[in-house]
C-alpha cells in the first residue's frame, strides 16, 4: 500500500503533509461541451443545459454544476499531489462551498494547504490529513479575480515510518 | 423565475418544503463502465481505474470515485425533486460522507429529508431550505444492507407567496 494514485511507488507519505504546507494545483480551462454534457447526464437542469433559458434568467448564460467544477478540482488534485502520494480512499468532505457561477471558457486556479494531521487511531499505518481547496478564476492577466469553489475535507494517507505494535 | 429545473412550471415551493418532509429519490444501478470513464476523467486513481491492482488490493476490485456516487445522487435528486420544484442554485454542501465503497452492479436507493428552511436574508423571495440525503445499498431482496453516502446541504428555493416589501 505505498503505491501513489498512479499506482507506482509513492514519494508523499503522511508524514510529508505537514501543517500549512501548500501545493500548486495548476490551472484548468472549463469546456463548455463537457461542461453540458456532465450537466446532461447528473444535473440536468434548465440553468446547466438550456442555453436559451439560462441566456434570458438572471444566471445570464448556461452555468456549470457545482458537481462538474468539484470534479474539475478532483482531477487536479489527483495530477499533483495523489498521483505522487501514498493516499487512500475519503471519509468525506467537511464543507464545499460553490461561491460563484462557473462558465464555459472560464480559466481556474486551484491551491491546496494542509490544515493538520494526526495518525488514525481506526487504521494503523495510516494517518488522517485535514486539507482545504481552493479555485479561483483568472481574469484576462491571469491574476485571481473570484474564488468560485472552496472546499474541507479529510483524506488517508500512508505512514513512511509506523510505528511497530505494543 | 418560477419554473421547475425542466424549465416547466413549478409545482414545488419553498413553502412546500417543510421539516420532516421525505422524498424517495428511487434506484439507480452503478453501470460499471460509466464508473470506470469517470474516474478515467476526473479522478484516475488506481483503485478507480485499473482493476487488476484494485483486485489485489485491500480494496478487492475497483470502486467509484466518491464524486461519481455522489454525482448520481445529483441525478436522482433532479429527477424526483428538482424537476418539480421551483429551486436555483445551491450554495453548497455542509456535510458528504463516503460510508463504503461503492461497485459496479451495486443497486443504490436514494431518501431525501427536509432537516429545516427559513426565508433567505440575502435573496429576497426566497428561501433557504437544509435537507440531508442518504443512499443505501440494497441487497439482492432489495432491502438496504449498508449507508454508502450520507449529505447535508442547503438550497435556494422560490416562495410561492413571498411577503409583499415594506
């Protein structure tokens, strides 16, 4: 269990993910076809999918699901930091926060920092890392003009060194 | 702004959705192909992808990337719900836990309950309304045999009859 995600030997391990260490998440361009086609298959609301609608209402355009922009965090997560770490599956998200409309074409930045850690007392070799998330989209400089998403949340990630048994 | 997220007219208000109120969101069937192209996508670890590994693994096959469950709650709450009621964007998540793995062939029963709603202060003639979710896996008598993922979270809801101003 020391592989990382990609599934070769890990270089992060628990003990790596110290407190307010931060990580680059780089940066991801929103495509507005697979944005609608995630809305089509898992959100398939007027205001996701309805181009006409959603130009005429208040949202003034279709909007993504707060579900495709999470999983555009995943993904970036997974790219630099879980494909070179010795994690495991989540518990679970504390908090998720979808702050702002997220649009076809838009550019988001994602950081991530370390919260705190601690070994888990239900799984031995393991300890428990409380993380949180960040995107914000870029304006035409590139600089952060809004946060769009935050997030809380817990994840496993294997000791380098447990500790033996009694 | 009054219609459902078909775009239809609503039939379901803010008003409608009181404390202790439950919907059945119904049973959705895990496609083991569809599992595995979302996670290539958007979370390609390897207990999500390469089911050789997974089968080896403490895992003992491959299981859903947690934002793919949770994005077929998505789906069924639209479904049941959404299509219906006259709802908006959602601010986000307070709470998503990931109970147990989840695997292709898996049969998910999805319950929705309506915790507490209040009129929002922010959005004028709307409310904000707490629910929870909870999926179960069902047996093969189709009887829940264990919780997979538990949420808790706050939408946006039109009022049928919002109090005149001032």
């Amino acid at each position: 269990m020391n592989r990382s995600g990609t599934g070769a030997p890990a270089e992060l391990f628990f003990e790596d993910l110290t407190p307010g260490r931060a990580f680059d998440l780089g940066t991801t361009v929103v495509d507005g076809r697979e944005m609608v086609e995630f809305a089509r298959r898992f959100d398939p609301q007027w205001y996701h999918v309805d181009e006409e609608l959603a130009r005429r209402s208040h949202h003034g355009g279709l909007i993504a699901s707060g579900f495709f922009t999470v999983s555009l965090f995943m993904r970036a997560y997974v790219d630099h930091v879980l494909a070179r770490a010795a994690g495991d599956a989540s518990p679970g998200l504390e908090e998720l926060r979808w702050l702002a409309p997220v649009r076809a074409g838009d550019r988001l930045a994602t950081r991530l920092t370390v919260l705190g850690s601690k070994p888990s007392t239900a799984r031995p070799g393991f300890g428990t890392v409380t993380l949180t998330a960040s995107m914000d989209r870029l304006d035409d400089q590139g600089q952060p003009e809004r946060e769009v998403l935050r997030t809380r949340f817990r994840g496993w990630f294997v000791m380098r060194d447990p500790a033996l048994p009694g």
